[in-house]
C-alpha cells in the first residue's frame, strides 16, 4: 500500500506509540512497517505538471483547429456538407469520447484526473454538434436558448453516466445561460420578466440550484452530486446577490448610472443581512463550505460599499483601520465560537 509522506508519518507514529505501549510485538511492528511505501511526490508533481500541460494543449489545439468556425464552415461548403451532417459527426466524436472515458473509469479507476481530459473533449463536441444541430433543424434565428437547454440536458446526462462532477458543473452553467435568454425571449426582449431584472432573476436561480442538492441528496444514484450542486448553487445565488446589491431591481442600464448609488440602500442592506444570517449560521452549525465563501463575500461586500458610498469622502487610511478592528472583532467571535463548540 502506498501512502505519502504525511499518511506515512501518522502511521509510523501510531506503530511506534503500540510499540512503546507493549501493545504489538517488535515482530509485528516491523511487519507492519513494511506493509506500506512512501509515495513519490515528485513523481505525483511532475505527472500533475504533465497531465495540466496535456489538458492546455489539447484545448488549445481543438480551438484552433474546431472552434474555428471559418475553418469547419470551409471543409462544410467544400464537401457539400449540410449543418445537420456536421452535428451528426461532432454527436459521432462526443459518443466516442464518452465511450472511452466509460472505459478508461472502469480499467483505471485511480486515475480520476486524466478521465477529465476526456471530459473537457466531450463538453467541447457536444457543444459544437448541438449547435450545428440547431442551426440545422431550427427556422430561422428561433429561441437562443433552446440550444443552451438542449446542451443543459445533454451535459446533465453524461455527467450520471460518467459520474463526473465537471459535466455537471457545465451542465448548471449551461442552465443558467438557459434561464436568462429563456426568460429574455419569455419577456418579449424586455430587461425584465415577472418584474425581475437580470441580477434578481439570477438570484432566484441560484437559490434554486443551491436548494435542490438536499433533494439531489436524496437520490441514491445522484448522492455524489450533493456537495457540488450545493457549492455552485451557493456561489450563483452569491455572485447574483451582490451584483443586486449594485444594481437594485433596476432594468435600464443608463437610468441606473443617473441615479446616485444611495438609491439602492434597501438592497445593500438586504445582501449584508443575508450575508451576516448566513455567516451566524455556518459558524453554529460548522458549515464550512458555506463559511468560508460567505467570508470571502462578505469582504467583497465591504469593499463595494466603501467604493459606493466612502470613496471621495472618507479617509483611505480611518477605513480600513475600522475595517481591519471589524475583521480583528469577527475573527475573536469566530474563537469564542469554535470553543463553545469544541467543549
């Protein structure tokens, strides 16, 4: 069995202490010294180093040679190729990806992070076959977002598949993309739809996402998702909040830049207290992933309304003095919290 350097130490301290204890035999102690190896964490670095390299290679190399929309639409027109032959044969190359990432997962079940080159191949193909497929099949311009939902869709369920956490990642970017042009063209191309702005109907998104892990919990064969669903939607339901703590519930982008950001106190304030509960939460309750991203929101929060309300008129130097005696009386509570826990 091999194990690295640190496993190696706690290991060998724990034989040493039975030892020491007359718990185990010298004999066994020795055998159970040589049951295990160092692990090589040069040869780990360099292969991590290799496979970073392999994956921005081959990125690069697919954009330069497929992302290039001259390029396919070249050899499209020169073989007489329709739309709907090129999305057959980009369909042709993701199946082809997924089936040898389906593979390589059941001969070579450590090696997860080389099965995620495969992954980034199969998100690329598909995008580029469903694309061609719409345009094929589509009259017209049509609903941009059906695109997005098809590939939403198409993501998810090779993620299940292929139980991988960075297809579902790209699944719920694609939904995202989804909901905001879907809603755009429910709404006629207006900036708002049910008398939501961007930034709130982002906002709702995200909570959605972040409250359906606990029902993705639930499912057995989608238990490994939880954590990553709850992460993504978390950090969209963030990024949305604080972009309507800068913006309101405002549709018209040059109405807003008119108006003194003042204007928009009631939504600044609503994120900080939403912020503040979530923070409260996580420290009682050690909910650590959300914690730590409503610590480093918070932060951006600060930062924000400083530069909305206190840049001209407040002293750089009294801020972030009062800044820094906020952060040194959060961080006292954090101890006070984690010893109330702790005993």
């Amino acid at each position: 069995m091999e194990l690295d350097k640190k496993e190696a130490e706690v290991v060998n301290r724990a034989i040493q202490s039975w030892e020491d204890e007359s718990r185990i035999s010298k004999e066994l102690a020795t055998e159970l010294r040589r049951s295990y190896s160092v692990r090589n964490a040069n040869v780990d670095a360099i292969a991590i180093y290799a496979l970073i390299s392999a994956v921005s290679c081959g990125l690069l190399a697919f954009g330069a040679l497929v992302l290039d929309e001259k390029w396919i639409e070249l050899l499209r027109k020169r073989w007489g190729f329709s739309e709907n032959i090129v999305g057959i044969l980009f369909t042709l190359v993701a199946g082809l990806f997924v089936y040898l990432a389906r593979r390589r997962m059941s001969n070579a079940r450590g090696a997860k992070a080389t099965t995620e080159v495969y992954n980034i191949a199969i998100i690329l193909s598909v995008a580029i076959a469903i694309t061609y497929w719409t345009r094929g099949l589509l009259d017209g311009p049509g609903n941009y977002a059906l695109p997005l939902l098809f590939a939403a869709l198409a993501y998810a369920g090779v993620a299940i598949f292929l139980r991988s956490t960075l297809l579902w990642v790209t699944a719920i970017i694609a939904l995202a993309g989804w909901w905001g042009a879907q809603t755009h063209y429910w709404s006629g191309g207006n900036f708002r739809f049910l008398g939501m702005n961007y930034p709130l109907r982002m906002t709702v998104f995200g909570l959605v996402i972040w409250a359906s892990s606990s029902v993705i919990g639930q499912i057995r064969p989608l238990v490994f998702l939880k954590d990553v669903t709850y992460t993504v939607g978390l950090f969209l339901f963030l990024v949305a909040g604080w972009t309507l703590s800068i913006f309101g519930n405002y549709a018209d982008y040059e109405g807003w830049k008119a108006l003194k950001q003042s204007h928009f106190w009631f939504w600044a304030l609503s994120f900080t207290l939403v912020l503040a509960g979530m923070l409260y939460y996580a420290f009682q309750y050690k909910q650590e992933i959300l914690r730590d991203l409503c610590l480093v929101f918070f932060l951006l929060n600060i930062y924000t309304r400083y530069f909305e309300y206190f840049w001209d008129r407040t002293n750089a130097g009294i801020f972030f003095a009062l800044l820094a005696l906020s952060f040194w009386f959060v961080a006292k509570k954090a101890e006070q919290w984690r010893g109330k826990t702790a005993g």
